[in-house]
C-alpha cells in the first residue's frame, strides 16, 4: 500500500480488500467508496446541516452519460440520480 501522509485515510485496490480492511478496524465513522471509471451522484434537493461533505469534483473531467428524470421523494427530501464516466483520450 502506497504511503498516505492522513493516518485516517485507508486505500484499497478492490472490493474484497476494502472489505477485509473494514471488518479488522474499531471505530469506523465515515466510509468514502471512490475510484474506478465511474462516478454516481445523488443530488438531494435543499440545504442541510452537515459535518462531513464530498471533496469537489472536477467535472470537466467526465461525461454525463444517465441523469434520472424521475425526482426521487423520501422522507419529505427529494433526490435524483447522475452517472458520469472518466474521459479517456478518445473521449476528451
């Protein structure tokens, strides 16, 4: 595993890596699953009060291939769905 100068940040190369991790740890408050060539947005409606918050994305970098039409209701918060792929060079 390549050195990470955040003692909290844990990288794992696949599913069942992470999942081994995860089961030998204490304490686990916030899991970010983040990697791949696909990135899939749940854009909630309204504004919250929130202590953990999704780093920024730079979306120049991908393509917005599905967007859900249907608006999502639950709880009285409405949501939809986005899915965006990396750019590769025959895409850029």
């Amino acid at each position: 595993m390549e050195e990470i100068a955040d003692k909290n940040i844990i990288i794992a190369r696949s599913f069942e890596n992470a999942i081994t991790l995860l089961q030998s740890m204490e304490n686990i408050e916030t899991v970010w699953n983040i990697g791949g060539r696909a990135l899939y947005i749940t854009r909630v409606e309204g504004d919250f009060s929130a202590d953990v918050f999704f780093p920024e994305v730079d979306y120049s970098r991908f393509i917005k291939n599905t967007e859900s039409e249907e608006v999502h209701e639950e709880n009285n918060i409405k949501y939809k769905y986005e899915v965006y792929t990396i750019k590769t060079d025959a895409t850029a």
